[in-house]
C-alpha cells in the first residue's frame, strides 16, 4: 500500500466504529432502561478523556514523530472494547468500556491531523481530506450497522466495531515504515501555555466549545427522539446516521477548500448560523421525513474544518500536534457538556426543551464569532510555511 491510501484506509477505520457508540448505544442503553443522564455519560466521560489526553497525544506526537506507535496502540484499545461489549448486560458497564477505549482513541484526531496539515500548506483542502476518510469510516459502519441492528441481536453490532478495529491495527502494523510518522521541526515549540496565552488561540477554543455544546446538546438524542417519540424505526435511524455522514464526507471535499478561499471566519460563521437555523425550524416540525431530512444536513463539517484551519494557522509546525490536541480538547469539552446539559434537562421537562437550549447557545456563538474570531494574513502563513521546512528524522 502507498503511504496516502495507508493515511486514508486507517482513519476510516480508526473513526469507523465510533459510528456505532454515537448512534446505536443509546437506543441500547435506552432499551436496558438506562436514564438520559447516564446515556449522556457515553458521550462525557470520553470527552472529558479527550479534554486530558488530546494534547497530550499531540505533544508526544510533536516530540517524538511516532504516530504509528501511538496509532497501534489505540487501536489495539478500540478492538479489545468491542470484543468485551457483547459481554455486557448493564448500562453502567458499557459506560466503563467506552470511557477506557476512549484514552486511547483521543488520539486519532490530533495524529491524524497534524499528519495532513504538516504534509500540506493548504490547510484547509487538507482537513478536508481528512475528515473525508473519517466520515466515510463513520458512515459504512452506521450503513452496515443499521441494517444488522434492525435484524439481528446487538452483539452484531459489537462484532462489527471489533472487526474494524483489528482490521486497524493490522493496516498500521503492516504499513510503510514512513506512512504514519512526522520528522520532528527545528523550530522552537512555545508548549501548551505559550499556546493558550495568545489571545486568538483562547479565543478560538471557546468558540468551538460554544458550537459543541449547540450541536451535540440535542443531537445527541436525535436517534432516541426520532425512534422514541417520533415512532420511526432503528433502521431510519441507522440510514440517517449513515446519510449524515456521507453528505459530511461531501461536504468536507468543497468545504475544505472552500476555508482557503474565502477565509475560515465565515466558514466558521455559516457553520454557527446554520445550526441555529436547524433548531429553529426543528422546534416546529415533528413529521418523521423532515426531521430526520434537517438531521443529515452537513452543518458540522463548516465550523470543524474552519476551526481546524485557524488552529493550523495560529501555530508553528513545531507544535501542531499540540495545537490540534487543544482545539479537540476544546471541542470535546463542548461535545461533553452538550450532552450532560442536554440530558439533564431532558430528564427534568422533555427532550423538545434540548431544542431551545441549543438553539439559545447556537445564536449567541453567531454573535460572538463575528465579533471576536480573527484570521490570520495568509502571506504570513504561507511564509512560516516556507521558513519551517527544514527538519530532522
């Protein structure tokens, strides 16, 4: 295999199964009389795992230019998860397995990022591609998932992640020595405080956990809303998981570029808007088409890759691991707290309650990104990009 396929094949597998704990293990939990908070903890405790670990994976990253040692491992962790599932009959285990697979799996998207912003100066063409490897992953195993959740037992669905995780581990093991790996920069890393302290840097992670919170608050109930309370089935829930992350792949191919050609601030902006525009119109609408027609619209991939993209642009090569370990802490705390909210006021009123708070939180980030985000000048980039090419094995 040729480095870039090894680079795309394993992202759609390291992201794969993640498609299985976002969109069928609360519809499960849910079934094994779990309560909206503890369904909200799939989601948390991982995130809080990312907040911890996600720089901390970029800085080895940084520091040592090992991605396939670091990549091996995690995946490693995601296939032995899988393989202990279909050994689990309470919620509160399946929560234990998932936040465990988490430490690890926090580190596929600052790897894997970086690896595609230092490989290319288009930064955003190269998340976009990026992210187009880890949506088609998600969306295959949401596609084959659906089908078996609807007509086989669970355990199918286990077996399935599993399969994708050792199919992982056995692409990186096998793959080109130079694939998976980063020369290390000559330049003089600034550390993770030196990051924070530079105001656009701060100023951009509290943006994205803004936008987190907003999506993932009531998104992270969609499938429960939509087979629960608006009566429609486990496969519609597991086609739309499927479709939304399809139309993300396509999105992420013009939204990337899109990023180096207009700017990332309004990339980012149409990306805040739109969700508010989403939860607007969902509040009104209950008929099961149309929801779930508003559920697979690629909003996500605008505020992500605009993110990625400034993140890419306020640091040196030197800490880009670092940097994109920051940025997805910082959306991981909002893809956290959006659920724990979520669930919260779920239990208290009803799942349509989720839709005001999201919708509140998406029109304030609008708001406060076009009064705060700044860009940097893409000469200046382009020529840190230029001066920093030197590097040593």
């Amino acid at each position: 295999m040729n480095e870039r396929f090894t680079v795309q094949l394993s992202t759609a597998l390291a992201f794969g199964p993640t498609g299985i704990i976002w969109a069928f293990l609360p519809i499960h939990l849910r079934s094994l009389h779990a309560s909206y908070f503890l369904i909200s903890l799939v989601s948390l405790i991982p995130a809080i795992e990312t907040i911890a670990f996600s720089p901390f994976w970029g800085g080895i990253l940084d520091k040592t230019g090992k991605g396939h040692n670091i990549l091996l491992f995690s995946f490693l962790a995601q296939a032995v998860g899988f393989s202990i599932f279909p050994l689990l009959n309470s919620p509160e285990g399946f929560v234990i397995v998932v936040s465990l697979i988490g430490l690890f799996s926090s580190s596929f998207i600052p790897v894997y990022a970086a690896m595609a912003t230092v490989a290319s100066p288009q930064y955003g063409r190269a998340i976009g591609r990026f992210w187009v490897s880890a949506s088609l992953g998600y969306a295959s195993v949401t596609l084959l998932g659906g089908f078996l959740y609807q007509y086989f037992q669970v355990d199918y669905l286990f077996v399935l992640g599993a399969l994708y995780a050792f199919s992982g581990c056995l692409v990186v093991f096998f793959a080109p020595s130079n694939a998976l790996t980063l020369t290390r920069s000559l330049e003089r890393p600034r550390g993770y405080w030196g990051l924070l302290r530079q105001r656009n840097i701060a100023l951009l992670c509290v943006l994205s956990v803004a936008v987190l919170v907003s999506a993932s608050a009531f998104n992270s109930f969609f499938t429960v809303y939509l087979v629960d309370i608006l009566n429609g089935s486990r496969l519609v829930a597991g086609l739309a998981a499927t479709a939304t992350t399809v139309l993300g792949a396509l999105a992420y191919r013009y939204v990337g570029p899109l990023n180096d050609k207009i700017g990332r601030k309004p990339v980012f902006l149409l990306g805040a808007a739109g969700y508010a525009a989403y939860y607007t119109i969902l509040y009104f609408v209950t008929n099961v088409a149309v929801v779930t027609v508003l559920w697979v619209l690629p909003i996500y991939p605008l505020a992500q890759s605009a993110s990625a993209a400034l993140m890419s642009d306020y640091t040196s090569r030197a800490d880009r691991g670092k940097g994109l370990g920051l940025l997805e802490s910082a959306l991981s705390l909002g893809g956290g707290l959006g659920p724990l909210a979520g669930g919260l006021i779920a239990d208290a009123a009803q799942l349509q309650a989720v839709i005001i708070f999201s919708l509140a939180i998406a029109l304030s980030t609008v708001a406060c990104s076009q009064l705060l985000l700044r860009e940097s000048p893409r000469t200046t980039v382009a020529t840190s990009i230029q001066t920093s090419t030197q590097s040593i094995p």
